[in-house]
C-alpha cells in the first residue's frame, strides 16, 4: 500500500512550537502574512529575519513528539511507499527518523542566496548578513517559501499523489495552497483520505474519514492500526 502524510503545524504543537493559525499563532503581534511574503522582506527586512531567527533558535529546544515519532516507526514497516510530504520548516521529523520527507516550504536549518540561488544547510542567525559561502555576498535569506512564491518538489509530490492508494493530512488547517489541494487530487486518483486534527479544518468536509484529537494520540493510534491490518 502506497501512502502520502502530509503534516502541518499542529504535528508540532505539542513539541513547543506556535502554529499560524490558532490563537497563539501570533508573532510579537505579527500575522503570518505580514512576515511570510517577499514583499515584507524587501520592506522590512530586519523584522523578518528576526521572526526566523528566534524560530531557529527556538528549534534547538525542542524535542520530536509521539506523532513525529510514529510516522518514522510506519516508515520502518513501508518503506519506499511511504512519503512524508512536511509544510513545516522545523527539523522533528528529521530527528525522529523520517528519511522520505519532502519539505514543500523549505527548511530553517537552511539559507537561499538571492545572488547566487545557492542553498546552504545554515543554524546561525542570517539577521547579521552574513557572507554567502558561494559568492561571499551578504544577500542570504531564510530557505522558505513565502506567499507568492514556487513551492519546492511539486512534481514529486503531485506524482506520489497520483499513485497513492492513502492521503493523510495531520495537523494543518487546510487554509494554504497548493497543500491545501492535496486531498482533491489524491480522492480523483482513487486514494482513500483521512484527516488527523486537533478541530474540524476548513477541508475535512473533503476526507472520508476525519479524526479529531491531538497528533500525540491520533498518529499513533492510527500507525498501530495500519501495522495490524499490514500483518
Ligand atoms: C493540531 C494540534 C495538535 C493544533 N494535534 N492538530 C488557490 C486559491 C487561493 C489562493 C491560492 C491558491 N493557490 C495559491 C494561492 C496563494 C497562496 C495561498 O494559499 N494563499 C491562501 C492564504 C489562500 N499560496 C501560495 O502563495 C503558495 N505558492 C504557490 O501557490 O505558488 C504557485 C505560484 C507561484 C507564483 C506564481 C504562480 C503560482 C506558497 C505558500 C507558502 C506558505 N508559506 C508559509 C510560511 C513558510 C515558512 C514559515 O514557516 O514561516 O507556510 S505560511 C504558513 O502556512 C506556513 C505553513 O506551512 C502554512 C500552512 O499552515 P499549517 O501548517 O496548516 O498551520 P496552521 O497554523 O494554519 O494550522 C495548524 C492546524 O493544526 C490547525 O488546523 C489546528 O487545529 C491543528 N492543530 N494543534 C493536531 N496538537
Ligand atoms: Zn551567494
């Protein structure tokens, strides 16, 4: 059986990490929009390398939770079918033992040139301009997909899609996209579709199946479901 997860904010929640959206989902007063665009980089850049800086270094406190954990054990168990397809720019699934994960908004640990396009793994500030290790400018930005922007690894994605006879969406509020089109296209290629979520989102009406609790309990409960029924 072929499986696509794809996790949002709310797998991370009960690391420690703020979602965007809910009532804490606030950034020094700030909405995800205002510092998560292009645009607002060019403006104010000071401000938004703040905002990813003090998330990276949040990162460094932070441990992987059940959920992230589970979804690392069922890639034991599945392999090459499974595909982690992560929005979240932390490195829990990582660190959890997920090594088929894709993430679609980039990476904290990484830095972008804006002069020479290079990617470079990067856990320091970026908010001091430091020199880019390809072109020694000081033009590095944060290694995230803002608004507006091209998300990384669609056709991998879209293809894994296509062949999925699973899609699971864990903790996102389904507000995004392309993300937020996954299930669409995974239900038109004939996967079944199931939502793990702390609340209802504004997409579950599209699952057929929507499970509401946390991610600590829901992934696991379901991973040891779908061990069971692989046996
Ligand atoms: C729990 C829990 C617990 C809590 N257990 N659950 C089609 C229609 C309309 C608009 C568009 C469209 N296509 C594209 C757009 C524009 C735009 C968009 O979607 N806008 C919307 C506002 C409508 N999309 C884009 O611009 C994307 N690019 C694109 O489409 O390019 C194509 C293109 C480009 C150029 C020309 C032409 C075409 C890019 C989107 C980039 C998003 N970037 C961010 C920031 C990344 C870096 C960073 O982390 O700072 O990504 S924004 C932010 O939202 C971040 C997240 O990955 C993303 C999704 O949020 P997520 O993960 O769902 O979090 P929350 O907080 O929203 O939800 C948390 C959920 O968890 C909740 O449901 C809780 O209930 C739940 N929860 N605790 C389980 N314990
Ligand atoms: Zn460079």
């Amino acid at each position: 059986m072929k499986v696509v997860v794809l996790t949002g904010a709310g797998i991370s929640a009960e690391s420690g990490l703020a979602t965007f959206r809910d009532a804490d989902g606030l950034w020094q007063g700030h909405h995800v929009d205002d510092v998560a665009t292009p645009e607002a980089f060019q403006r104010d850049p000071a401000t938004v390398h703040r905002f990813y800086d003090d998330r990276r270094r949040e990162l460094r406190k932070v441990e992987p939770n059940r959920a992230h954990r589970a979804l690392a054990r069922l890639e034991q168990v599945l392999g090459d079918d499974l595909l982690v397809v992560t929005q979240n720019v932390d490195d829990l699934h990582e660190r959890a033992g997920s090594r088929r994960i894709v993430h679609m908004h980039g990476e904290l640990l990484s830095a972008l040139c804006d002069s020479c396009q290079g990617r470079f793994a990067w856990d320091d500030d970026l908010g001091d301009g430091p020199a880019c290790p390809g072109c020694g400018s000081d033009t590095l930005r944060p290694d995230v997909v803002w608004f507006g922007e091209m998300p990384y690894d669609l056709d991998l994605i879209e293809r894994a899609l296509l062949e999925a006879d699973l899609f699971v969406a864990i903790g996102t509020s389904g507000a995004v996209y392309p993300a937020a089109g996954f299930v669409r296209m995974a239900a038109i290629a004939g996967a079944k579709t199931l939502e793990l979520n702390l609340d209802s989102s504004e997409t579950s009406h599209l699952f057929d199946d929507a499970r509401q609790g946390p991610a600590s309990k829901l992934v696991p409960e379901w991973v040891a479901d779908l061990q069971e029924s692989s046996h």
